[in-house]
C-alpha cells in the first residue's frame, strides 16, 4: 500500500524521449486538448496502457471466466464514454490516448461553451467558473461520465457567458467597409479635330511669251 505522504507515481515516461517524431507529436498534443506539461499527457498514456492490458489478460481467460469479468471492463468504460455500450475488446485496444484526453472537463467544456482555446476552458474551470450539477468542480483533469455530460454549466455568479455572448456578437457583425475614396473620373478631352487646311490650288498662270 506504502506510505500515503508518498503516493505511487501514475505515470511513465517514454522510453525514447528524445525522438523527434514523438517530441513533435506531444507538443500538438499539449495544444490540441490544452495541457500544461507533458506529464498529463503520460498520465493518459499509463491509463491507457493499464486499460489495454486488462483487455489483453481477459483475452488469454477461459471462456468461462472471461464473460464474468469482462461487463465489469465494458461497463466502466462505457460509463465514462470511452466505449459505446455494444462494443467489444478489439474496440477497447483500439484505443488511443486522445479519446480518453477528449473525455476532460476542460475538454468538453471548450466544445461545448465554445471557448476559441481550450487553455481559456482551463482558465475557467481553475478560477471555479465550472459547475457539474451542484458541486463546483476547479480540476482540469476530471474525467466526466456519460451522465454528467449535459449537467456542465456555469456558477450562477460568473460572468463569462456575458463575455462569449459579446465575442460571438462582434463576430458576427459585419466589419465596417471603410468608405472608398469616389476615383476621379477623369473626362475625357474631345479629341482635337485638326483642321485640315485648304490645299492651295495651283494657279495657272499662263505666261504669254512674245
């Protein structure tokens, strides 16, 4: 059990931390779903890990005892939306870490309040702005219940709905056109007409010579 002043550590960290392509893909992570450090993201990673690999010992049971334990599984996923109620242990390993990070307070609640970032979700939840049913939940990281989903609401008190409702009104108005300067229409000049001058008609002086 081990003393409590020193819980056990939850999480792992890879096994190659110094991999680009890995490095490159946790910092979208971290700004897709709003983490503040990488070790949230090795949290979901051990859960799920823990998670596959009870799916895999169910897997090498008998028959018998594999169809007692295995609702138990399905049923505490499907509770908090992992699973959907009919699916099996082939859909449990297919898994991956951003369907058990989508199932965070912070982040269904930037889906559903329309918050443009989800570190402004996080903000709100942290400062108490957030709450599930009666109680006032401030943890980014809870993870919410299928249940639970449509009782997120605001504190009676806060004022970010008032803030998201201007936001969304100053979208949606049309920006101001700024007046284009009238262009100078230029006349046109009559074009000159040249006047052709008179030909001079050759005079027919007749020279009588004598």
């Amino acid at each position: 059990m081990g003393d409590p002043k020193y819980p056990r550590r939850v999480w792992r960290k890879p096994k190659r931390p110094l991999n680009y392509e890995l490095k490159m893909e946790e910092l979208k992570t971290l700004g897709t779903f709003g983490l503040r450090t990488k070790r949230e993201l090795w949290k979901a990673h051990t859960e799920l890990s823990r998670v596959r690999h009870q799916a895999r010992s169910l897997l090498a049971l008998r028959q018998e005892i594999r169809e007692e334990k295995e609702p138990i599984l399905m049923q505490s996923l499907a509770r908090i939306g992992l699973v959907s109620s009919g699916a099996t242990l082939d859909d449990v390993l297919n898994l991956n870490a951003n369907d058990l990070l989508s199932r965070r307070l912070q982040t269904i609640v930037t889906k559903k309040f329309g918050f443009k970032t989800p570190y402004q979700a996080r903000q709100a939840v942290i400062h108490g702005h957030i709450m599930i049913g009666d109680r006032k939940v401030d943890i980014p990281s809870y993870t919410v219940t299928v249940a639970e989903e449509d009782s997120i609401h605001f504190t009676p008190e806060s004022k970010i709905p008032e803030m998201l409702e201007n936001t969304k009104s100053k979208e949606a108005a049309p920006e101001e056109t700024k007046e284009a300067a009238p262009e100078e229409t230029k006349e046109a000049a009559p074009e000159e007409t040249k006047e052709a001058a008179p030909e001079e008609t050759p005079k027919d002086e007749s020279s009588s010579t004598e």
